[in-house]
C-alpha cells in the first residue's frame, strides 16, 4: 500500500503531478496537461483506487468482478 500512497503524495496542492522521464531528456511525463485535464486524471485514480480496494474486499467471483467492470469498462470480462 505504500506504493499507491506515494504515487497519491506526488500530487502538489494545486492537483499538479511531476513524474520525470527517467532517461534523457528526463522530461515531466504530465507537463502538457492542463490543470482540468490533470485533475481528471486524479479522480479516475482515485476511482481505480477504491475499485481495486472494493473487488480486493469481495468474497465471490461475482462480486469481486463488478468494481473491475466499473473501472475498465464493458470490456473488462465478468465471468
């Protein structure tokens, strides 16, 4: 868990991220962003983040499925 709480701690006050290309030019991946685009971004992880905590929670394939269906889409297989 704290991998994910340190991905969240990168977020600045202003729901800016800066994660740098790790090789040259080690450029911020997120700089063309714009700020509604960035807190976008924010909230759909936020989303994937309870999804994945709901379905890590669930005790049949049934249930377990239906938060991954709301995070991926129609496209993600629930049986």
């Amino acid at each position: 868990m704290a991998t994910k709480q340190s991905f969240f701690n990168k977020f600045d006050w202003n729901n800016r991220i800066k994660i740098n290309l790790p090789v040259a030019p080690r450029n911020n991946l997120f700089e063309k962003m714009t700020d509604r685009q960035m807190l976008t971004f924010k909230n759909k992880l936020i989303r994937l983040k309870d999804n994945l905590h709901e379905a890590q929670k669930a005790k049949h394939e049934n249930t377990f499925t239906a938060p991954l269906s709301d995070a991926f889409g129609e496209d993600f297989p629930t049986s």
